[in-house]
C-alpha cells in the first residue's frame, strides 16, 4: 500500500497506528518516497506526539526541513478533506 498510495492520512489509533505513521515519516526522510503525510488531530490526541518530534529537532536529531515539510496536522476535518481533495 505504501507504494500505490498518493498521500497517507493516520486517523487517532494505537500503536499499530504510531508505528505506521513513524514508517512513512521514515520513508520519506530517507528519501524511498515523497508523498504528504496528514495526520487527524481530532481533541487533540497527537498533541504530544507533535510535541517529541518538536523535541527531536530542538535536540538535533531530526532536521527540520526534512522531517516536517511533508507531515502536516489537521484538526478540522474539513480543512482535512479541503487538502486531500488538492492531491
């Protein structure tokens, strides 16, 4: 799937969730793919997952430009469909 998708979109989950999301982020860090990653941030649940990742860069083990330029959150679902809808 991780081929023949366009984008990728993480609804709240568990960690069969994170673990996938942590994989394309991954994919497209080093360069095995370019696709957008958007994430429903739906009450907030990746808060603080937004927050380690912050965490991560301020610290230097993860460049900013490579890592966020493709991840983007949502809250509002329909903002969320809007960018979809772009792809």
């Amino acid at each position: 799937m991780v081929e023949l998708g366009d984008m990728f979109l993480a609804l709240p989950g568990g960690f069969g969730t994170v673990y996938e999301l942590l994989e394309v982020i991954t994919k497209n860090q080093i360069g095995e793919m370019s696709k957008p990653v958007f994430v429903f941030n739906h009450n907030g649940i990746y808060d603080n997952f937004k927050g380690f990742v912050n965490d991560l860069i301020r610290e230097g083990f993860v460049k900013h430009e490579i890592d966020w330029y493709k991840l983007k959150f949502f809250n509002d679902p329909v903002e969320l469909a809007n960018a979809i809808n772009k792809i």
